[in-house]
C-alpha cells in the first residue's frame, strides 16, 4: 500500500509507515438520520486537486484526487474502513494465505466480475498489476547509470520483489504468490482496493493477440539483474510506457478502453480543471453497492469558495484545505443543516530538500532548514483549527502514535525548533544561494507557507524563486527537476510499512529529492519484512534519525482533517486516512 500526495491539509502518503493506528477522535459521524434516504439521485463533491489520470499507481499519478476517483470506479479484494481495518470484499474474490513457511498467497477472483467492456477480470490483470509494482524486470543501476526501469510504479517494490513469477491457474481465475521471505504487508500490497489498468488493453496496444499471450510473455522474460543489464525488450518498454503515461488525461478520452471501470461508477464527462462526473455501473454486483445514480466532483483550491459552494447548494460534500477561517465559516451553516466532522490526518505538509544543485551541500541544505518559521506556519495556517497544535517533529510518526515523542526527542528534530538566522549566516558564509521552490500555487495554505519561508530565508542571504505550478501540474512536476525545494504533503493509507521506503529508500518511487543513505536503507530493508509491532517502531526511529541527520528537510505540522455535508445527504463518515470520506461512498444516499 502506497502513500499518496495530497493537497489537503497536511499531506498523505508521507506519515511514513503508520501501522494500523487510528488518530484519536476520526471515528467520524454520521450525518442526521432526519428523513429517509432512498436509492437513486445524486451528489456533488468538492476537491482541493484535479483530476489528470486513470492510473494512481504511477509515481506522477499518486495523488489524492486521482486514487479517490479510481477507488470509485475500480475493485478489489479488500478496502480499508474508517478504523483502520481491512476489509476483505469476498464477494470480488478471496485472498488467503495458504503458508507461512514460505509465505504464499492465494488470490481467486470471482465469476461474474467484469470490466465495463463486458471482459471478465482475471488473473492476467493481477499479473500485469504484479508485474508493474515489483519491479521484477527492472535491470537498471543508477548508479552505473546502465540498464532499464520499465514500470514507473509509485510505491515501494522490496516486498513483491521478495517473489518469483507468479503461479496462473488453468483457468486465469487465480494467481499465487510464493515469497522467500515473511513480509509485513502482504495482505494490502496487491489486489486492491482497486484493479486500476485492465491486461487485456495494454496487450491489445503492445501489439499480443489476447491475455494468455500477455501472461506468456511475461512469463518468457527474466528476471531483471542490474549486475547483468540487457537490451531494453521493445515490447516491454512499448507496455510500460503505456502503463507510465497512456492513461494519462485531463479530459475524457476518445478512446473508451482508456477509462474502463470494474467498480461501481463509471466516469461519463470531464471538464479540464473543473470537475468530473461518474454514473452508475449497472452490472457491478461484486462489492458494496452504492446508493447514488450518479456523483459530480468538482475541483476547488480555495477554502472559501468551497464553503461557498456548500452554502450556495453547488455541492453538498466539500474536503477543504482548511485554513484558519474555515471551521468558522463552516459552522455558521449550522443552522443551514451543515454538518462538520473534525479530527487528526494521518497526513502531514513538509518541505523537502533535494540533494543537487545549491541544496546538495548539506551546510547549505541545514542553514536552509534553519531559517524555515514552522512555528509561524502552524499559527498562521492551522492555529485557529487546533489552538494544541505544534509543528510535527517526526518524517514517520505523527503524535498520536505510541512511538512519536521518543523519536521526536531523539531524531535531532530539537535542532530546528526555532527560526535561527544567524546561524544559518554562520554555515553559508557569505554565500547567497538561488532556490527555486515549487508549490501548488492554487493551495492558498501553500502559498501562505512559502510566503512565510521566503520572507525568513532571505533574510539570511538565500534568493527565493516563486516556483509555483497549479493544481493540475505540481504533482507531476515532483521528481522532474527545475526546483531545489517543495511543499507539498504526504497522506498514509493508515497500515503497512510500505510507505517508508516508498519516499526514503534510495530510488524509492516517490524519492522525489534523491535522497540516498545506505544505512537508511538496510534498515527499511528490515522494515519490510519485520512483522512484530515493536520492532517495527524501533525501526523506524532508527531511520527518522538517518533522515534527520542527514538534513533531508522539514516536516511543517499535522494536517487538520475538515469535512462538511449538506443534510441533503446521508451516511458521509469522517476517514483520517488518503480515501478520505470517498472510505464509504457507495453508503452515501440522497434523501
């Protein structure tokens, strides 16, 4: 399971590895039983990004909007509910694991599960889906600087990448898995919650007959060795090409394929930059059935303008990126049957460094970190949401984990309590470095946190480039170069320990900053496959230590999680994690 990049309040995919631990106060509420709900109608619901793919798994892609629209319209074999639980969808499939000594797991997907072209759902799309986030025919060394990286997966691949070529029964309704080593998160690192690239279009565009011949292809391909590197194999390259960008799009495409559903909605129109809108799936039967014909997102950055839409009736579920105004706001439409549900993220905002340019001297890259005003940031952004708030201290832990306050007191966070320019003066010695810094410039909390930061910075010697992209671009912009620094955040799906090597581990599919220290990674290669709870946290510490020290940037604070409903609609729950209150969509009812 991934994290994934948010511009919600403080970030998703980042809260490095939270393991089943729910944030104090997000069990969510349900809204007013007043009236009665009834199948059919619809809803509109107003999000901070926008959309721009129907793959979420690609390192560009993993943002929150795009996997909250595929968890919509795609299925799985399970889904994780609002206490952190994961749910198993037996009426998909059935995933098992059939040993533990060597750890092999069964997955067998249901007759009858189909993708909306009427082809049914196979072992051939687990295939591909195994084949995309293990890395298994990989054969690059970065270093070397030889070799090919074929699927441009955003996670981290060290736990399938534990597994030979998958086993297909006879009948392509089942793929077995064999690991050659226990691995912590076996239960959520395929499969769901959503099936999102469909085998039988990537083999009709890589140029194969069928999906049998999709499976005997890859089966025909070894095992990639980056001590060994081959010639790019065209036919692979031509399919991981089309995985990486070929669902990629900002309006709906021409050709249909390009945004097949096997989950309950199907998307029916997009407007660039503006909204989205998904029917219902009338065949979907394997899985919670939703109530609503047909749900609208719209793509909204400004807090105010989303409370707007809520007050005017233009929606009736807004996720603002809530600022210090916003509850305020909200609540003065008690009386106009609003509801407002309030809790802790497992999200956080933080500004990352990367390990070039000016910033690839860590003198450079501390004195930096020095000047950043993350008390001001929180007071000015998220004060008045929660006066208790202080900015976070940990790259892993958020506070209310058990683990948070020993690695905050020892992960050399102390250092970067207050702004301190004279010392940042002191480590620059008379140098005025350049940094670009890039932020989604239609997020007015980013805008405020890089307002902040420049106005600090400066004053110690560094000139600050506004490096600002909108809503639609900067997600896909990270990684890409063209900037020394950038704010965004990182939201955790709430279990596993994927996430930590997904952001931190040399060459990790979101390591946006290159970040690279070799005993940082033997650790996450522990991490992995460590399954006991306590182990997993010393771990982590150790390597939110390794991060620390090696001036990787700062965590800015905690995300404030705000939703808000109409009485229009029922069963919205408050979720703390990167689904956000899409967890239950298919409850959701019109009265």
């Amino acid at each position: 399971m991934r994290f994934g990049r948010t511009s919600k309040a403080v970030g998703i995919a980042a809260i490095a590895a939270i393991a089943l631990s729910a944030c104090a106060g997000n069990s969510g509420g349900n809204t007013p039983s007043t009236g009665a709900a009834k199948t059919g109608g619809t809803a509109t619901v107003v999000e901070v990004n926008a959309f721009n793919t129907f793959n979420p798994n690609t390192a560009d892609g993993n943002t929150d909007i795009n996997s909250k629209v595929s968890y919509a319209t795609h299925s799985g074999f399970y889904y994780i509910d609002n206490k952190l639980n994961v749910v198993h969808n037996d009426k998909f499939g059935k995933m098992e694991k059939v040993s533990d000594n060597p750890l092999t797991v069964k997955y067998t997907i249901n007759d009858g599960v189909k993708w909306s072209d009427g082809t049914p759902v196979s072992a051939a799309d687990l295939l591909l889906q195994w084949a995309a986030f293990s890395g298994y025919y990989d054969d690059a060394d970065s270093k070397a600087k030889t070799g090919t990286s074929y699927f441009s997966y955003a996670g981290d691949n060290t736990g399938l990448s534990l597994t030979d070529f998958p086993e297909i029964s006879n009948n392509n309704k089942t793929l077995t898995l064999k690991y050659s080593k226990p691995f912590a998160d076996w239960e959520i690192v395929l499969g769901g919650p959503g099936i999102d690239v469909p085998a039988h279009v990537l083999a009709q565009k890589a140029g194969l007959k069928d999906t049998q011949a999709l499976i005997d292809f890859f089966k025909s391909k070894p095992r990639g060795d980056s001590k060994a590197p081959l010639p790019a194999d065209p036919k692979l390259k031509a399919m991981s090409d089309m995985w990486n960008t070929g669902f990629d799009t900002k309006t709906l495409p021409a050709d249909p394929t390009l945004f097949l559903s096997n989950g309950p909605y199907i998307v029916k129109s997009m407007n660039q930059d503006q909204s989205l809108t998904m029917v219902r799936n009338k065949d979907y039967n394997w899985g919670p059935t939703p109530n609503l014909d047909e749900i609208t997102v719209r793509y909204i950055g400004s807090a105010p303008a989303q409370v707007q839409a809520l007050k005017n009736g233009e929606a009736d579920i807004i996720a603002p990126q809530a600022s210090a105004d916003t509850l305020d706001q909200l609540k003065a439409l008690s009386s106009q049957g609003v509801t407002v549900d309030q809790g802790n993220q497992l999200a956080f905002d933080h500004l990352d460094l990367n390990f070039s340019g000016p910033l690839a001297d860590q003198n450079v890259r501390t004195a930096f970190m020095k000047t950043v005003p993350r008390k001001d940031i929180v007071n000015k952004i998220i004060g008045k949401l929660d006066p208790n708030a202080k900015p976070l201290d940990s790259q892993i832990f958020v506070p209310q984990q058990a683990a948070y306050a020993d690695s905050a007191k020892n992960n050399g966070s102390s250092a970067f309590q207050d702004v301190d320019i004279d010392g940042a003066k002191k480590l620059l010695n008379g140098a005025t470095p350049e940094i670009r810094i890039m932020y989604n410039k239609d997020n007015p909390n980013r805008v405020d946190a890089f307002s902040l930061i420049r106005e600090s910075a400066t004053k110690a010697g560094f000139k600050i480039v506004d490096g600002g992209l909108g809503a639609s671009d900067w997600g896909k912009a990270l990684g890409k170069g063209g900037y020394d620094a950038t704010i965004f955040g990182w939201i955790n799906p709430g279990v596993g320990v994927s996430g930590v090597p997904q952001i931190f581990k040399t060459a990790g599919g979101n390591n946006f900053n290159q970040f690279s220290n070799t005993d940082a990674d033997k650790l996450m290669e522990q991490l992995v496959v460590t399954t006991d709870r306590s182990k997993q946290d010393d771990l982590q510490k150790q390597i939110d230590k390794k991060i620390w020290d090696s001036s990787y940037g700062v965590p800015l604070f905690q995300s404030v999680n705000v939703d808000a409903y109409s009485d229009r609609i029922t069963g919205v729950k408050l979720m703390p994690n990167q689904t956000g209150v899409w967890w239950n969509f298919w409850e959701w009812a019109q009265k």
